[in-house]
C-alpha cells in the first residue's frame, strides 16, 4: 500500500516540475495531500509548506525536504516523463518531497492514537537550487517549539540502492560566486601606450586568482577556486575597454572562504595600481558548508541501525553545495545521501543529467530512515 503510494506521488510530482520560487502546483500538491492527511500547516512563503503535529511534551524534532526541479530537458523515454519542457527533477527532490509526505502519513498515525509525545516538523522547502530558499524561509518562519535536531536526505545516483552515506563535520561545500568586472580605456592600435588595456588587466587577473589556491590555501584541506569564463576586448585594431572574469570558490572552512574573497579584493586593487584600468570584484554568497553536527549526526548513524540501510561513513565531503546548510544555525543538523543507483535498470547517471533516474523502492529505505531517528527521538526522556 505505502509503496505504490510512494511510486504514484513521485512519478506524479515527476511529471510536473517547476523551478525555484514558481512551484505554486507542486505547493498546491503538498497542501491538498496533508489536507486529506488531517495536518496542519504554514505557508510562509509564496511556495513551499511547514506542516506540523504538535506532540504532549515540549521537545520537537524536524524533517526537510526541498520542492524545485531544474531547467534541464529530460531525455528519460518513461510514461512518466516531464511534461514541462526544458524543466526536470534532475536532481531528485520529486523523491525527497514523496519521502517527507509519505514520512508524515506514518506520523499522523501515531498522533491519531495518541502515541506521538514530541512535535514534529514537515519542511517542505522551495528553491533549494537558487536563490537560498532555506535562508528565505528560516528568515520568515519561527518554529512554535525550537527543534532539537534537524535532518534531512538527499537521492545519490553514484552509489547502491540500500546504501546511505555521511560524515560527521562539514558534508558539502560552501558555493560563492565571485565576478571581476574591468574597466580600461580604448585606443587605436596605432597608439595603444595612449590606453589602458583591458586585456593586460585581465591577464593580470587570471594569473593572480589561479594561485590563490597554490599560495594562500592551507595544503591540507579542500578548496576550489575556479575559473568559469572570461573574456576582454571589442575590436580587432583597438586596446580592449572593457573586461570580464568569473568563477565560483568552493570551502569546508568560512576562514577559507575570506582568505579567499581578501586576496581577490588585493589583486582588484593591484590590478587597478599597475594597469590603469578600473578594476572591482563583486560576490555573490551562496551557500555554506553543510556540517552535520557532531550529536545530530551520532543519532542519525544509530537510528540507521534499526533499519535495512547500509551506512557507509565517507572519508571525504561532497564539492557541491547544498542550502540545507542554513538550517544549522536553528538547531543541530545531520544530512546524509540515499543511494539510488541500479545498473541493471539502467539507473547510472549522475545529479543535474537529463536521464536521471530511480526506483521508488529505494525510498522505502529513506522513510524507514526518518521512523526510525523520530523513533529513538521518543525514547528519549
């Protein structure tokens, strides 16, 4: 019964994705499946959903999951295809969200019988993929009963079915956008001492931010300084006027992370000094690290015990980055990664593709998960 509930709503959810801050349908979705439910909830930002059973004792745990798809175009030849071209759960929040309301029937169950002592929180949150959208609702939401935890599960095609994966500390990285935005003065060719090349300045730049990581990054840990795209210059017979670089910077370590941003102001300023073009960078702050807290993160690995999942403690955090991050400065969180892969059913390919792709069985596995850590959350007086 819970499965073919479970493969109904995610291949329902599949077919009808919608992007960051535009899913009023999947949000409609959410609100009509608690409603028959018997739960309540908020709604305090124009999409997404806070749904809630308030339990007889004081302590409260929550559970998210995000809501969006992506603005890629699915090439999965399934009868359950995207009916939104150019729009896709390609990085598998139809499944998180199918977890989360599936999770929140098992619960209103045991509310129903007078069984659920702590409150429990359902988050049903938008826009994970841009825009910060766990910032934008903790900013707009204040919980009745502060959480003692926080947890939450991400689908990972790169390992098994059965597989769940974690560490303790920081599981993904932080993402910040940087832009270097250059300004020289044009000159005709034939006179090019008369202005500030755009191009110099740019060459300058690349070759400073390339070895932020070689020199000013601690050896021993993890930290990508990246170069996405640049270009500089107009015409073929004039000094290039204007310039333009950008990348994104990936850390574990928010020290890191403004070793980074200072150097990127210096080489600004150097650049400005020795070329004579008009040289500014700007940031755009993503998402922090994701750091499973040491406590949250214990009690999540036990509770996997009581399940059939294999817990698998990775040596190494995940590059990407992950707005579940923001929920670490309301309550101890823990994140780990479902694994979904199945070579058999042709399951293989990774997040953010056009042919992503799971069983609904896997799921199973992760509402177990959810039971069983507000299972243990109840024994605990």
């Amino acid at each position: 019964m819970e499965h073919e509930y479970v493969k109904k709503t995610r291949r329902w959810l599949h077919q009808h994705p919608e992007l960051s801050m535009q899913e009023f349908e999947t949000t409609a979705f959410i609100k009509r499946e608690l409603d028959v439910l018997g739960i309540p909830y908020d709604t305090p930002l124009a999409t997404g959903v806070v749904a809630y059973l308030e339990g007889t004792a004081e302590r409260a745990i929550a559970f998210r999951a995000d809501i969006d798809a992506l603005p890629i175009h699915e090439e999965n030849e399934v009868d359950y295809r995207s009916e939104v071209d150019n729009v896709m759960h390609a990085c598998g929040h139809d499944g998180h969200t199918t977890m989360l309301l599936a999770f929140a029937g098992r619960v209103k169950k045991l509310y129903d019988a007078g069984q659920l002592a702590s409150t429990v929180y359902f988050i049903f949150q938008p826009s994970e993929e841009t825009e910060a959208g766990a910032n934008q609702l903790l900013k707009a939401y204040t919980f009745k009963k502060k959480p003692s935890y926080i947890f939450g599960f991400h689908m990972m095609p790169d390992n098994a079915e059965g597989e769940i994966l974690s560490k303790p500390g920081p599981i993904t990285a932080s993402a910040t956008e940087y832009r270097f935005f250059i300004k020289g003065l044009s000159a005709h060719v034939a006179n090019k001492e008369q202005g500030h090349s755009a191009g110099e300045a740019l060459t300058f730049v690349l070759t400073q931010v390339a070895q932020i990581q070689q020199f000013h990054l601690p050896g021993l840990r993890h930290n990508i300084v990246h170069i996405g795209q640049f270009h500089a210059g107009e015409a073929i017979n004039t000094v290039p006027s204007n310039g333009y670089l950008e990348g994104t910077i990936r850390t574990y370590h928010a020290d890191d992370l403004a070793v980074v941003k200072e150097q990127m102001m210096k080489i600004a300023e150097a650049c400005t000094t020795l070329t004579g073009a008009q040289v500014e960078v700007k940031f755009s702050d993503g998402y922090p690290s994701t750091y499973n807290h040491e406590e949250a993160y214990a009690f999540m690995k036990s509770a996997s015990e009581d399940t059939s999942l294999q817990f698998i403690e990775k040596d190494e955090p995940y590059l990407f980055g992950e707005d579940f991050a923001f929920y670490g400065d309301v309550a101890p969180t823990a994140f780990a990664f479902l694994g979904c892969r199945n070579v058999d059913k042709h399951f293989v390919t990774g997040l953010h593709t056009p042919t992503l792709n799971f069983d609904e069985q896997v799921l199973l596995g992760g509402i177990d998960l959810f039971s069983a850590i507000l299972t243990r959350f109840e024994a605990v007086q």
